[in-house]
C-alpha cells in the first residue's frame, strides 16, 4: 500500500507493543494500540464507566453522549451524510452477516443473483451462501485480471437485471490490489443492484468517502484502524454504513 517505508522513533513511541524495537508485521489483521487509544479505553473502563443509553445518572448520561459523539466522528471520518446512518456492531463479519440477513432476507428471492469475486473473505462469501440457500438464490463469482484486481470489464459484461447485490472487498487482504470502487458501484447500479464493499484493509490505509465512492453498504473493522480489540466494548469496533432505512431502523 502507500505506508511509509520507516517508522519514526517519535512514531514507533506511541505504541507500547513495540517498545524493545520489535517488529509487528501482522497489521492486516488486527493493528497495535497507539498508548492515547489505551488511555482511553482504561479511562472508559474504569473512571468514566457506566451504562450506555440505559441511564438516567449524570455519568450514564455522560457515558452516552461520548458513545454517541464518536458515531459522529466515525461518520466524519467515512464521510457519511448522518451518523445515523453508521451502526457499531462487534465484528466485520456481524455487520456482513446483518446486510445478509435485514436487507437481504427481505429483498433477495429465488432466482435472484448475488455477484461476488474470486479474492474475497470468507467473512464476504459465507453469509451470501447461507442467505443463497435458504432463498433459493444464485452466487456468481468475478474473476481476476492479470494484475490481480478485481475484473472490472468481466462484471460489466455479465452483471444482469437478476443481480440484487454486488459484495466486493475495497482492497484484498491478501494481494492488497484496490478495486475501483467508483466503477463497480456505477456497474451495479447500471442492473439496478446494490453494491457493499468490505472495506477492512481499505479504511486503515486509504482516505474513504461515502459520498464519492457511492456504495450503498460499506463494512470495516475499527480493530484494524487501532482501536479497541475483542476484549472491550462487546468486540472489534465495527462500522459500517448505508443509506438504507431498514438498517437505520436497526440501528436505533
């Protein structure tokens, strides 16, 4: 990706986990915690703890709108139009698995098609195929072009009215090419279908717009952009994004 290729001694500083020069290589899948996200999460824990949205005490109060206050700041971050519109959730294969179940289960029938690609997670492939079988839907698979990005020509091609969602990763977890994710939403909605992109390797790395890439569900792992890992705030912080009622319905 475009990460520098030497991290500052200033930098490296303001992680714990890499005191004693030690080298972490395995970010893709869960990143370490800058020393302000920790001082956070122990005074979260600890000093400032209460109840969210359950209370009526000044500090369940206070907890509340600091949860809420950073919905806002996600939404800022992703550019979404309304922090409404971003839900937390405690991994990005629950917020895939929501889609799949609230949105799809109510707009993907028999015969309908789902499209997905040869590089994406299981976390991206799963939830489809269970929602496939149990509607009686079918799964086409995007194939590669030679420099491993997802082919874009192909799924134009063969994208059809029968396509209800488009599930693409933004940028692979394992080859680490970016789709062009402008492109793909035009293509999807071209047949009239939705389009959600797994963006967990895509929003530690790169600056993300909703607006611009125009997707429809968007799902990342705050885990992966340092913050909280499983073991706090009922898991991985994850958001994701969509302008869809049904969802934000669900959200509330």
């Amino acid at each position: 990706m475009n990460a520098p290729a030497v991290i500052t001694a200033s930098r490296r500083d303001d992680f714990p986990g890499l005191a004693g020069g030690w080298h972490y290589l395995d970010t893709a899948a869960t990143a370490q915690k800058p020393q302000a996200v920790i001082d956070a999460m122990t005074r979260a824990m600890g000093a400032d703890y209460a109840t969210v949205h359950r209370g009526v005490y000044a500090r369940s109060a206070n907890m509340t709108i600091a949860f809420e206050a950073a919905r806002g700041r996600v939404a800022a971050f992703m550019g979404a139009a309304d922090a409404k519109e971003v839900v937390f959730v405690r991994g990005a294969t629950e917020g895939i698995n929501l889609v799949a179940s609230s949105w799809g289960g109510a707009n993907i029938k028999a015969g309908d098609r789902i499209m997905l690609s040869q590089l994406e997670h299981h976390s991206n492939i799963v939830p489809w195929q269970m929602l496939a079988e149990r509607v009686g839907a079918h799964i086409d698979v995007c194939p590669l072009n030679h420099d491993g990005r997802i082919d874009l020509d192909w799924l134009e091609v063969n994208l059809t009215a029968a396509h209800k969602l488009v599930a693409l990763a933004h940028v692979s977890n394992v080859l680490g090419s970016v789709l062009g994710a402008k492109r793909a939403a035009k293509a999807a909605h071209n047949v009239g279908a939705k389009l959600l992109l797994d963006g967990c390797q895509a929003a530690p790395r790169m600056r993300i717009d909703m607006a611009e890439l125009g997707c429809d569900f968007y799902v990342w792992s705050g885990h992966k952009l340092y913050g909280p890992p499983a073991s706090v705030f009922c898991g991985h912080a994850v958001i994701f994004w969509t302008p869809c009622p049904l969802i934000r319905a669900a959200a509330r």
